[in-house]
C-alpha cells in the first residue's frame, strides 16, 4: 500500500474494541450481581456492610473505570486522525451536493452525476460543499462520512483497495426526495481511470 495505513481499518479496530470491551464488561458485571444476589442475600446478611471509606475500593473503582475510558478515547482518536490525515499525493476529487443529487467534477473539469470513479490503489480525497440545504455524503465500504455545508468546504479521505462499485448516499434529511439521493463510486484499474477521465461524457 505504498506506506498508506488504510483509515478503514483503525475504524474498524476502534469499533471491534469498544463494542468487545463493554461486552465484557456486561458479562462480568452481571455475572458478579448474579453472585451477590445469593452470597449478599439479606437471610445471610441481615445487617449490610457499611464500606464508606475503604480506600482500597475508591480508589479501584476510580482507576479502572478511567483507564478504560481513556484506552476507548485513545484508539478512536487514532481513528479519526487517520481519517483527517490525507497523505501526499492523493487524487482530489470536488463534489458539490444539491437537492437531490451530487455533482462530481475532476480536476480537468469532467462533470458527472451521482458517480464516482476512483483508481485502485490511489489515496482519493474528496473536496464536499453544499449547494443549498444541509446534506452528508455517507459511503459506508470506507468507513467515511462527512457533512456539506452551503459556503463550507470540508473534507474527507479514502483508499479504495479493492475493484467494484459501492453505493454512497445523502444521510441527513434534505427534503422529500432525501432517500433516493445516492449514488454509486466505483474503483477501477488505474489505467482505466486515466482512459475514463479523457473519455467524453
């Protein structure tokens, strides 16, 4: 991969570790309730145990439950870091979104229509704006997401490693015809691609 970290993956990593982690936290924790529920019963202990103060325990319950969330907070950083991080040498592709549509225009000004064609293998960073209300290009093989704002530009990066075509769509509510505001991006062999972008529309 030319040295690229693949953003797809920390995402990937990040979410595996968080849902993993609660996971077990939820077994452990009901696990230990099961348990108390017998062993603490009040038959067995009619007066309960007064533990204010035990050091020991403040402090565990402080600690452990801080490490966990700064560890969860650590790796999805990490993720988002590499979703902001393009490298050098990527593909800038500008897409402009409209009720209810995306307008895609290369940098030798080849305009198409809710397509997207993107060469293997190439880092591709995509230039996002609004043309009116408020949409969200959501492309979910690439683990990307990024909102258009009227009279913003933002920002978002992906590696499409792999050949096919992957659907992209609008995810915030733009207007009645917000559902069928999609698309489909397709990766293609890089000498495809270059023959494509000299291609007349």
């Amino acid at each position: 991969m030319n040295g690229i970290t693949n953003p797809l993956k920390n995402v990937d990593q990040a979410f595996i570790y968080i849902i993993g982690f609660s996971l077990v936290l939820l077994m452990f924790i009901t696990a230990l309730m099961i348990v108390f529920v017998f062993k603490y019963r009040r038959s067995k202990h009619p007066e309960p145990s007064d533990i204010r103060g035990n050091w020991l325990l403040e402090t565990a319950w402080t600690i452990i439950p801080t490490v966990i969330a700064l560890s969860m907070f650590y790796i999805g950083w990490s993720a988002y870091i590499g979703l902001r991080d393009v490298p050098p040498g990527a593909i800038e592709i500008d897409v402009f979104a409209q009720q209810f549509s995306w307008i895609v225009v290369y940098p030798n000004d080849k305009e198409i229509e809710n397509e997207i064609v993107v060469p293997q293998g190439k880092p591709v960073k995509i230039n996002l704006t609004s043309e009116d209300v408020l949409h969200s290009l959501f492309i979910p093989a690439f683990r990307v997401k990024v909102d258009a704002v009227k009279g913003l530009t933002s920002y978002v990066w992906f590696y499409p490693d792999k050949k096919g075509e992957y659907m992209f769509h609008c995810t915030e509510y733009c207007g009645i015809a917000h559902s069928e505001m999609n698309g489909v991006l397709r990766v293609i062999p890089e000498n495809d691609y270059e023959q494509w972008l000299e291609e007349e529309e």
